[in-house]
C-alpha cells in the first residue's frame, strides 16, 4: 500500500484500482475485515502480484507452473459460490478415491500371498 499508493488518497486509489469500496479496502488493511481466499486471489491478480504473495514467501522448492497460476486466476474470477460448489465436488471426489484406494488395499491385503504354491 505504501509503496504503490503513498499519501493521501493512496486507499482511494488502491480501493478503485481493486475495484472495490474505499471503506471495505481501509478495513482490510486496518485488520478489521479478514481477507479471503477469493479477495487474496483478486488483488494479487489486480495488483499483478505472484500467486499467492500475501500468503507470505512460498517454500524454496515450490514454484507453481503456468497452468497452476492460469487455474488459480480462473477460480478467482468466479463468484464465492462458484468457488465453493468447486470445492466441494473437489472434496466429494477425493473423498471417493480414498475409500476406493481403501476398499483396494484391503482385498489386496486379503488375498492369499502368491508364493507359487499350487
């Protein structure tokens, strides 16, 4: 904020800039409003910052690919309730796989071992 938008009238400009109420941005800044996800996502696109820069420095060894910041970008862009009917078929399907690679597992397990006795 003050880097980009220093002085008076800086919240102004960052809120138009972000295309967002003046009083909305100044109680995120101020701490009085919590960030989302979504909102995070939006002023980094906006401000034409690195994918997840507010979330703090990423680990050393991660650096999103192309197509990993594309998808990030497009879910930003989608309504909260987009993003969260995305989430949850997200959730659904992992959900399956794991009771699936389960079920596997233990009819793996179940088998009789393969010692080529006949």
């Amino acid at each position: 904020m003050t880097e980009r938008y220093p002085g008076r009238g800086g919240r102004s400009a960052l809120a138009a800039r972000l295309a967002r109420q003046p009083g909305y941005v100044s109680r995120c800044l101020n701490g009085s409003k919590r960030i989302g996800e979504a909102f995070a996502r939006h002023v980094e696109l906006h401000l034409q910052l690195p994918a997840f820069w507010l979330d703090g420095l990423p680990e050393p060894d991660h650096v999103l690919s192309a197509r990993q910041i594309e998808l990030l970008r497009g879910f930003a862009e989608l309504t909260v309730e987009q993003q969260d009917d995305i989430l949850r078929t997200l959730h659904d399907t992992a959900r399956r796989n794991r009771a699936v690679y389960e079920h596997l597992a233990r009819r793996r397990a179940a088998e009789p071992a393969a010692d080529g006795v006949a």
